[in-house]
C-alpha cells in the first residue's frame, strides 16, 4: 500500500514539477535537454493586455464566488446542525450531490437551462455555476464549525435577552470565524481554478483557466503559459494551506483534536 501511495502521488505531482523548470528554461522548446536559466517569461506577463484582463475577470469571479458559497454554506450547515425537519437528508444530499457529479455534466446542464430561459451567458453565468460546486465545499467545512459550538450557548445568550439574530452576530459567528475564512479561501481557490464550467458558460470575458487553455495552440507562447501556471499553483497551494491551518487552530482553540482532518 505504502508504495502504491507514493507511486500515485508521483504520478499525480510530477507534471506540476515539471512547470517551474520549464518556466525558467531560457528556450520556448518544451523538452529536455534545459537550455538556460532565465526569468523573462515572468517579466512578460503584465505586458500582455489579454492576460491581465482574464486575470481580472477571475480575481472578480472568484471573489464573488467564494463570498456567495460561504453565505449560502452557512446558512445550510446551520439548518443542517440545529434544526430536525422534514425531508432532511435528502435535501442535503441534493445539495452535495456537486460533489459527485462529473462537471462537464454540470455545466452542459447549466447551459441548456439558460439558453431554454433566454439569458444570456458571460461572468454572472460562471458565478452561478461556480457557487453551484464551491457550496459542497463550503457546507463540509462549516458544518464541523458548527458541530463544535455548544448549543447550551446560543441558548444562554437567548435566555439573557439577546435577539437570535444578535445571538448568531455577537455569539455564533465569531465562534465559527476560522471556518468562515477556511470556506472563503477554500471557495475562491476552486473557482480560480476551475476551467470546464467557465469554458461553457464564459463569453467574450474569458476567466484565467480558459484563456491559457486558448494559448496552447501556439508553441511560442507555452513558455509564458508555464510562467503563469507556476504562478498559479504557488498561489493555490499558499491558500489552501492558510485555510487549513486556520481551519486547525479554530479546532484547537475549541479543544477538538485535528489528527486526520486534512482537507
């Protein structure tokens, strides 16, 4: 089992590896032998105007992504952690139901459903479909937030005066802060880099994913598009592990243990 784990992990991060070498490789030929070290790939990425506007395009899409999963997942885990009601499970399960479904179905079901509506797709239509996969992930992490809370605590702020809503303002929410920001992270982290949904439902506004995807078709500019994706993957592994480490302290903070929760 041992070597099959590491036989997988090398299968699976070996082409990551291989990014930075080819983004500080003084050739625009992607192969081996290495002709030079050099950082001028890195130097021509703002002085393309497509790039920086698909750069833009994502930064926005993202942002507003992460802000409506989380508002959506909190809403959900809590419903789901402090209330019985009927029809329960099946309702969580249909909202996890993302979770499992391959994307290129999502997306081609979201574009038939809004071609059918008569709107029009571009980056509203790529924030819909990405809330619609981002939830999932932002419901997993709120719940075990709001698991930890001990009931008996919203019920004395109640018991003292305080309205619910003051109670879930001034009581539950800094509670669940870290997993506020575990979610947030989390949720534009996938929409950054998502790219199936945003290749079906994106217009004349193309997000990040899509326009490197559109520059491979020419070989001179992979060596750019390797620059970029360098950039991307330090980014993304830099937020994950900042949202899993406040994740964790959250659980310290509450006592819980944090041994196998990686996400």
């Amino acid at each position: 089992m041992r070597v099959y784990i590491w036989a997988y992990l090398t299968f699976l991060y070996a082409p990551i590896v291989l990014l930075p070498l080819f983004a500080f490789n003084d050739s625009t030929t992607i192969a081996f032998p290495l002709q030079g070290f050099t950082a001028k790939w890195f130097a021509q990425l703002p002085t393309i105007p497509a790039l920086t506007s698909s750069v833009w395009t994502s930064v926005k899409i993202a942002s507003v992504t992460a802000v409506l999963s989380t508002i959506l997942g909190v809403c959900a885990a809590r419903a789901a952690v402090r209330y019985h009601f009927t029809g329960k499970r099946p309702i969580m399960g249909l909202i996890m139901l993302p979770l499992v479904l391959p994307e290129i179905i999502v997306a081609v079901s979201l574009l038939v459903v809004f071609l059918q509506l008569g709107l029009s797709i571009g980056s509203w239509s790529v924030i819909a479909g990405h809330t619609l996969i981002c939830m999932p992930f932002a419901i997993s992490i709120l719940n075990s937030s709001f698991q930890n809370i001990d009931p008996a605590l919203e019920e004395a702020s109640l018991d003292l005066g305080e309205t619910r809503f003051s109670t879930f303002c001034r009581l539950t929410l800094p509670l669940i802060w870290p997993g506020l920001i575990a979610s947030l992270l989390i949720s534009f982290t996938i929409s950054l880099d998502e790219f199936i949904i945003a290749f079906f439902l994106s217009s004349t506004e193309p997000t990040l994913p899509v326009y490197l995807w559109s520059q491979l078709r020419f070989p001179t500019k992979l060596p750019v598009v390797m620059a970029l994706g360098t950039l991307l993957v330090c980014l993304s592994i830099l937020l994950l592990a900042l949202a899993e480490t406040l994740r964790r302290r959250g659980l310290r903070k509450e006592g819980q243990s944090t041994e196998g929760r990686f996400l």
